[in-house]
C-alpha cells in the first residue's frame, strides 16, 4: 500500500486534454472530491498541440506534487507516463478518449468519471510495465503502454476519420481497417532478445504490454502488463482468403496452427522492413519508419487502481 501523507498537505496535478468532449464538469468533479478526502485544490495544467502531456507532467513534478491525474484519451496517459515512468510519482487517470485501453486493462471505470477520480485520489499504487520504443535512429524514443505496431493495424489509426470517431466512437476504425484491407505484404525480419532473426512476409507486427481492447476482447492472449515481457503478434495473409485465416487465428487466441498469426514474447524486439511502414504507439499514428525497437522496462511506473 502507498505511504500517504498527512491529510490536507497532499496535492495533485491534473494533466487534461480540452479538445475532449465531456458531458460533466471536469473542474467541479475533481476539486469536489479533493476537497471531500483531504487533499489541496489541485494544480491543472492543459495539453495543447505543440506539447501533448510530457511538459506539463514536468511542471507538475517541479511543483513538488503527490500525484499527476491525466484526464484524456490514451495519447495523453502515454505522453504523462512517459515522464513519469522511473519516477516514484503516481499515475491517475480519467478516461476521456475512444479507446481508453490502458484503463481498460487495469480495470479503471471508462464510463463513470466520478469512481476513477476517487480511485486516482483514494486508490492503491500498482507498479506496471513501461515500453521504451525506438523508431529508425529516433533518439531516446517513447513510452507506451498498452501496445504498439508497425503495417496495418498503424495504417487504420493513420487512416481513421477524426470527426467519424467522434460520432460513432471505436466503429470508426474498423471502417478504416475495412478501406486499408487491400495491399501487398512486405519482407521483414524480426529479431527477440538479441537471438537470431526470423523472416517474416508480414501485414502488420505489433507489441503488447497488455492485451485488452474494446469489447474485452484480449489481442495478446494471456498477456500481462507486470510480467516484464512484451508479446508480439504477426499477422501474415497468403492468398486472396488470408484474411479469413488472420480472423481465424484471432479467434483462436494463439491456438491455430494457420501461420497467418504468429505470437512470440520477449524483453527486447527489433522489426525490421524491407520499406518503410506506418507506425503507431497507444493508438497515436506516428507517422513512417523501417525500423521498430521496443524494450520492457519492469514496474517502471506507479498506476492507481482500485484499492480493493
């Protein structure tokens, strides 16, 4: 259990994004219930365009705070992870976006803003997985949390209408990935824990720190978020029926012997095109790269979630 301090001495940041559209009042909610168990009126600092989430967690931890709460979607959760992870600083969050997967896989409430403000206020420390994820020659990389990919599955977040998903939610890639089935596989090699490379005719390669999506369906089987693995996930289809074996073997969960999909795990992956390729990290489409690293940091980030 966390070692909180005194009541009335602790204060929480909250990193929000305002281009999310909510029905409620975000500002009454969250000083309301600091207000009710004990902490100082909180610190709020929004995210704009030029800087998403990263410097305003570094604002809020100069200004000493207990706590960094991120109210947004899952582009907002990484960017405020990702300066946090390493940190001793808790991670709360809102869930205000689509897809809100990371809260989905802890078990945080997605439609009930009341009970994760008091799980972020009230809640017990979880240590979880953070990846690091190198792009090409990408410098110091990024922090992700719940998956990453690099072919298909980046061309549809790439891909997805803005103003469809506000209307019709997480339908709305599925109308991209239904426009982006078309297209030619491209040779890659994919190379685990420094061992020797596999050779791959892939649609798509994604990692995953968890596995849960929406409709509680698990993408990565058996994929634990504090177990200090990445699992991998290729998808391969041959012929003009592949994608019927791709569905299969999601169906499966790891089970079918149809090489269409391919699972693997391990500490560190490197993926390697032979052109470059869509990439996206926790559903924020980053843009083109041949080449894809990603290394488990274990336990590198406090999360609050439910404290029963």
């Amino acid at each position: 259990m966390t070692e909180f301090a005194p009541s009335g001495s602790r204060r929480a940041a909250v990193v929000w994004n305002p281009s999310k559209k909510f029905s409620f009042d975000l500002v009454a909610l969250v000083e309301g219930a600091c207000a009710e168990t004990g902490w100082q009126p909180p610190l709020w600092l929004e995210t704009t365009l030029e800087d998403p989430g990263a410097g305003q967690t570094q604002q809020a931890m100069e200004a000493g705070v207990d706590l960094v709460i991120a109210a947004g979607g899952d582009g907002t959760v990484r960017r405020v992870a990702g300066r946090l992870a390493g940190t001793d600083t808790p991670l709360g969050v809102i869930p205000l976006g689509t897809g809100n997967l990371l809260a989905r896989n802890l078990d945080l409430p997605v439609d009930d803003p009341e009970t994760a403000v008091r799980i972020a206020l009230a809640g017990r420390d979880r240590p979880i997985d953070a990846v690091l994820a190198k792009v090409d020659d990408s410098g110091s990389g990024a922090v992700f949390l719940v998956m990453a990919g690099l072919g298909f599955d980046a061309a549809v977040i790439g891909g997805t209408d803005d103003g469809l998903k506000d209307r019709i939610g997480w339908l709305a890639y599925v109308e991209a990935g239904l426009r982006n089935l078309p297209g030619k596989p491209v040779r890659a090699t994919l190379s685990i824990d420094g061992g020797k490379p596999i050779t791959l005719r892939m649609r798509s390669v994604m990692g995953g720190n968890c596995g849960k999506i929406q409709g509680g369906f698990e993408m990565f089987p058996g994929a634990q978020i504090d177990d200090g693995l990445l699992d991998i996930m290729t998808i391969s289809p041959r012929g003009r029926l592949g994608w019927l074996g791709v569905l299969a073997g999601l169906a499966k969960r790891g089970r079918s012997v149809d090489p269409s999909v391919d699972y693997y795990q391990g500490k560190e992956v490197e993926i390697t095109a032979g052109r470059p390729q869509e990439m996206q990290l926790d559903g924020d489409h980053i843009g083109l790269g041949s080449r894809l690293s990603m290394r488990v940091d274990p336990g590198a980030l406090r999360v609050r979630v439910a404290a029963d």
